[in-house]
C-alpha cells in the first residue's frame, strides 16, 4: 500500500485525571475509552490494503500501583505467547517522555476477515512500549499486518518521540528511535485539558 508522510495533529487529552499529548497522523480519529482503573486514546487511521484490519496506535493508562515495567511487560508477553505464529522478536530498553521505558516487538497470526465463511491466517506485528508514572502504567503500542506494518512505523515512532506527561523535569529526552526532524505543519485538535500530575514520576537518569 503506498502511503504518502502524512501531516500530524497534536491531540492534548486526559487518562485517569493525568493530562498527555502526542502527535498523530492527520485524518484520524481519536476514541476515548473508559473503564474502572483504564483508560485509552483509540488511534484508528486507514484500513490495510486487503480492507479488512483497522491501522491503529493507542495509548493506555491503568491504575497499577504495585505492578513494575518489568512485571507488566513479562504479563504482556505471556498473554499472547499461546497466540497461533506467536514470536517474540525483541525486547529491550528505551526512553519515552523523559523517562525509562521497555519496548517489546513481537508478531503472531489471526483470521481475517473476522466472521467470514473463508478466513485467512495472517500475520500480525506488534511494537509496544511500557512506562511508569507513579501509581499509573502507561503503554504505546501500534500493530498491523505485516505487509502494511511498516508503512505507518514512522508516523508511530513520531507518536512516541512526542509523548508527554505533565511535570517534566530537565531536559525532554525522546524515545530513543525518534530521531527525525519534528514534523513540520503540526496542527492541534480541538480538544484541550489543563495539565494536571503528582510527583511519583521516575525519569530516566542520563548517563
């Protein structure tokens, strides 16, 4: 599927009473979800070049007071080990907002379309990233199939070099693979919150 650089939108939103903001493609739509102790930013953009999987990014933020990145991360990996074509295919540490972050790659299969009378297997990459900020778990994840996954890396890389969180202190280290220009004709979307944020955060410490 060709996909022309897309313009961005920068989207200022609140999960779990925390203020954040990010960049997006322009032209998508952003959902917010809500649940006791969760709630998420639904990114959804084009559908793939078969017409039948949603291109989406989403940002997640759970009340997880006693979990840790690491233990979050292990949960996430278990939880889709069992999978069909299931691979772990990297998992390391990163930087997001200033702060130290796990970032996990991995891939498994699914029918598509979904409900269909002669569904196809087909192969599905996952990048997602995980961080704490006080009491809350924070996750980026972006996943597609694996002929148009890396149409979009570049706009969810720019999500991720965006990303941030009230209450930043020193200077703003992006996400470690971010390194492209800030896109330029940045817009904001309509909504916007004041920033709200406790002192529990834990930034990344430079070397």
């Amino acid at each position: 599927m060709e996909t022309k650089q897309p313009g961005y939108i920068l989207h200022e939103g609140t999960l779990l009473g925390t203020s954040c903001r990010f960049l997006h493609p322009s032209g998508w739509d952003v959902r917010k979800i809500s649940e006791e102790g969760y709630e998420e930013f639904f990114v959804a953009g084009p559908r793939d070049s078969t017409g039948n999987y949603t291109i989406a990014f989403t940002v997640v933020a759970t009340a997880s007071p006693r979990q840790t990145v690491e233990e979050a991360t292990d949960e996430l990996l278990a939880a889709h080990g069992n999978m069909p074509g299931f691979a772990k295919l990297s998992r390391q540490e990163t930087t997001v907002a200033g702060r130290r972050a796990i970032e996990v790659n991995f891939e498994f299969s699914m029918l598509l379309p979904p409900n269909s009378m002669n569904p196809q297997q087909v192969q599905i990459r996952h990048e997602h990233v995980l961080l704490k900020r006080g009491d809350t778990l924070w996750e980026l994840y972006y996943e597609a199939p694996e002929g148009n996954y890396e149409a979009w890396l570049d706009a969810f890389h720019t999500l991720l070099g965006s990303f941030q969180l009230p209450g930043d202190t020193g200077s703003h280290v992006p996400y470690a693979e971010a390194s492209k220009p800030f896109p330029q004709g940045v817009e904001e979307d309509e909504a916007r919150y004041p920033a709200e944020g406790g002192a529990n955060d834990e930034p990344a410490h430079n070397s």
